[in-house]
C-alpha cells in the first residue's frame, strides 16, 4: 500500500562509514535510481537522496507529497545534482525549500560541530521547475528539542525564490546570488 503523504529524516550516513555489503547494495541503487555522482566519486556521499527515491518508489503514491530535513548540501554538492536537475529516475517536483542553516542549535547543543540543514517539500510524479519557492527560517534558540510554541516566538522567517545555477556543477541560489 502507497501512502498519500511521507515525512521523513532520513541519516545523515555517508558511503565512507558503511560496510562493504551495504556499500555495494547502495552503488546499485545509485545507478537504479540514476543517482551516481559525476565523476564517480561516492566516498563522501550522504545518502539523503537515495532515502528521498526509494521512499517515492516504494512508498509514496503517484501525486503524493513528501517532506524531507535533508543535508544543506542539496543546495550544491554534485552528488544531489539530479534532484536539482530532474534527472532523478522518477520525477520529483520540488513545492517548497526551508533553509534552516541559520537556525542554532538545530541538531547539536552548544559547542557542537554546526550541521548545515534544509527541509524539502515536493510532488510524486511531476518535474521540478523554476524558481521554487525558498523560506530561509533563523534563530538563536536557548537549546534543541523545544515545542513548537517556544519556538515559534523566535523564528525569523524570509520568503524568497531558489533558482537554478548553471555551471560545470549546478547550484541552487537565490535571485539574490
């Protein structure tokens, strides 16, 4: 059974910390869902938008929406350059970006390496196109795991518009630059 609607968070887990097996079941995927980074190099790979496919492929039904807090590095590392390009095995439109790299502390406390992240927002079985929109949230929380009724106070909230970049690599950037 295909569900109308996925939520997720996905490991932020890269190719280099897993076993053997897991690597080569994952290269395959890779290839699968045309994810192979150019160059070939996956030894820094996070695994985000291999979560991001097989949950459209296996879980979601076709126009179904599904969200995603995924690694900032959607925004221009070659190994999310299909998701950004829409080459991605099954089509993917992108409705919304959060960019929450502003907002501290997110995963970690205080003290803590900072880990860049982003939330997406998009549509089963259509291709993305461009501009989407952009919501660039920040704050300075007091510390991580609070409701949402402490931290809606805080949030400072920009609407803005991500376009494609072009480039050897594509980037997403704001019209901004």
């Amino acid at each position: 059974q295909n569900f109308d609607a996925i939520i997720g968070n996905p490991p932020f887990l890269t190719y280099n910390r897993m076993g053997g097996e897991q690597q080569e079941n994952v290269k395959e995927l890779l290839s699968y869902y045309n994810l192979h980074p150019g160059g070939g190099n996956v030894v820094n790979m996070d695994i985000s938008t291999l979560f991001l496919s097989r949950a459209l492929d296996l879980y979601l039904k076709e126009d179904g929406k599904l969200g995603f807090v995924i690694t900032r590095s959607i925004f221009s590392a070659r190994q999310h350059e299909p998701l950004r390009k829409g080459e991605m095995s099954l089509p993917f439109h992108l409705d919304l970006i959060l960019d929450l790299d502003d907002v501290r502390p997110l995963f970690k406390e205080e003290g803590d390496a900072h880990v860049p992240t982003a939330a997406i927002l998009g549509t089963k079985g259509q291709s993305p196109e461009y501009p989407v929109s952009l919501r660039t949230l920040s704050a300075q929380l007091s510390h991580r795991n609070l409701s949402l009724e402490e931290v809606e106070p805080e949030i400072q909230t920009e609407a803005g518009e991500i376009i494609l970049g072009d480039g050897e690599i594509t980037s997403w950037e704001t019209d901004e630059g």
